[in-house]
C-alpha cells in the first residue's frame, strides 16, 4: 500500500493537541459536587455503565478525526503488472558418448563431468529451446529442441556409453544438430559440441559439416575436452585383478575445432579440468543470452472511502453519545 498524499500525516499532530485542550477544559469546568463526610463505604459499590460512556464521545471524536485524515492521505494499493517479450534461441547441445570419455583426466571422468556442467548449463537458460545430440560411430538426435528442461535433465542423466557403437564420428554429430536447427525460426540458432578426440567414423566429413552450418547460418561452439598432457589414465575393469589403469593418448584435432567455429561465427574452447569446463559453458552462458525486453505496468486502487465512511460514522455515533445516550452536564 501506498499513500498518494503523505503530506497530510502532519495533521495528526492535531490529535495530542485536541487531547491537550480537552484535559485543560475538563480541569478548568467547574462541575457540582456534595459534600459528604465519609464516602468509604461508596468505594466498593459497582460502577453505573453510564459513567463510564461519559467521555465515550470524545473518543469517537478523536477516532473519527484520525481515519479522516488518513482517508486524505490517499491510500492506495499497488499492482504491478510485467508483460515480457523475449528474443528467444534454439541450442542443440552435441555430447561425445564415445568409450574415451571414461577417461579420468577429469573427475570422476570426462563423460560425467560434462553431463554435470551440461545440467548446470540447462539449468541457467531462460525460455531458451535446448536439444541433445549424442555420438559415438553414429550419431542420434535425444531430444529435440523442447522448453521442457525436466525431459533434459532426466535424458541427459540417462545418457552412458553403448548407446551406439563405440568411435567418434564428429561430423556426423554436428550434422544431426545442423538437421534439427535448419528449419528453426529462433532469432539465434546455437550448436555446442564437445568431443575428446580426432574424427575416424561417419560419411560426413567435420568441416563439410561445418560449412553445412554456417550455410544455414548457425553458430557452432566447439569444445576440446582433455587434459593438456600427451596421455590420460583410463579405467581397464578386470574380473581378477579388479580396476587397473593403464594412460591412453590424448589425440584432440584442435585445428579442426578451431575452423568448425570460425566458419560459423563461433569459438573454440579447451577444457583440460572440470573447473576449466565450466568456465567454458559459463563463458559460452554470456555470449548468447537470452534477450528480454520487459514493459511495466502499474495499477492503483483508493481505497481512502472506507477510511472515510468509518470517520463520518463515527462521528455520527460520538453525537449520539453526547446528546442521547450519554447526556451529562459535560457535555
């Protein structure tokens, strides 16, 4: 609630005034009275109801006086109301499922630590459609571009290896997210793919699917995920020997991320940690948000008549007190 002329609140000081003036007149008025010589037997006798109403008009006065000018400071309630128009943008997000990504160059492994920053990521976009594609030697479109960021969760959670057979076929993956993206009619159109190695399956070639991107005027975010040193530990399950690990080759073709992202307007990324991939999906969180243009509306209500209306009536029944009810020579 807010009031749309505070200024009258300085009238209040009128009331300690009224008060001030009635007490000194009340003091001065000379009232009849009997003498008597001994009034200690009157002390505990009950009290008439009508004199205690004696000053009863008084009070309403004062009552009254204090809701009217309340009423004259205006109050009002306030609705606001928001009406948002967003420039929203389509995000295909391109996982590599393939069997390295077991390796645990990040923790608990690379596979996993993308699947939490992915979350993470989804879980910050507003009004945004986000799809999932995974690869391995073949590629699958998850789930399409959808607002429903529970389904993202729940699949991306259920994403593993052996979803499709093992190998890294990169170009078929953004490919299947160019497919999905072509016909979108967001203002922006995103692809973000994360893969740990070089491209050795698939019918079509990484920058072939490039170039198919930028054609189409999307823009691709590539993301190199392994360490920076030549090898990384990999888990090897034995039935006997029980979990050993022996290091595999880092083999990351940067040059080729580097061009994918360049020929389509985007950026390439390295992440050799997990706080190093999540900078990359936060940095990546910056450069395409989500425009929104809000328009405010306000609405105020007086609600200064029932204030008013209890003034006036109170002031009715303070005269009825005073002239009726309980009529004494104060009055």
């Amino acid at each position: 609630m807010i009031w749309d002329n505070p200024a009258w609140f300085w009238a209040l000081l009128l009331i300690p005034l009224i008060l001030w003036m009635q007490y000194r007149y009340y003091n001065k008025k000379q009232i009849p009275y009997l003498t008597y010589s001994d009034t200690s037997d009157l002390e505990y006798m009950p009290g008439n109801w009508r004199s205690y109403g004696v000053f009863a008009g008084f009070g309403l006065q004062v009552a009254a006086v204090l809701l009217i000018i309340l009423a004259l400071a205006r109050p009002q309630a306030e609705r606001t109301y928001q009406e948002r128009q967003v420039e929203g943008i389509d995000i295909m997000l391109v996982i590599d499922i393939s069997s390295s990504m077991l390796a645990e160059d990040m923790k608990p492994n690379r596979l996993l630590a993308v699947k939490e920053v992915a979350s993470e990521f989804i879980g910050r976009r507003e009004s945004d459609r986000i799809g999932i594609v995974v690869f391995a030697r073949e590629s699958f479109t998850l789930v399409p571009p959808t607002l429903d960021y529970n389904l993202l969760q729940n699949q991306l959670e259920h994403v593993d290896l052996g979803m499709v057979r093992d190998g890294t076929a990169i170009g078929m993956g953004l490919a299947t997210a160019v497919n999905r993206l072509r016909n979108s009619d967001a203002d922006s159109r995103v692809i973000i793919l994360l893969t740990d190695g070089e491209n050795n399956a698939g019918e079509i070639d990484p920058i072939t699917a490039g170039e198919l991107a930028a054609t189409f005027g999307l823009r691709v975010y590539t993301i190199g995920a392994s360490t920076d040193a030549r090898t990384a530990p990999y888990p090897v399950h034995d039935p006997i020997r029980g979990t050993r690990y022996h290091e595999i080759r880092v083999d990351i073709d940067e040059e080729m991320m580097r061009a994918i992202a360049e020929r389509t307007g985007g950026r390439y990324f390295r992440a050799t940690d997990n706080e190093s991939l999540e900078q990359v999906y936060r940095e990546i969180d910056q450069l395409e948000r989500t425009a929104f243009e809000e328009l405010t509306y306000q609405e105020f209500t007086d609600l200064y008549r029932g204030l008013l209306g209890w003034g006036m009536a109170l002031l009715l029944l303070s005269f009825v007190c005073d002239r009726i009810v309980f009529r004494t020579g104060l009055s």
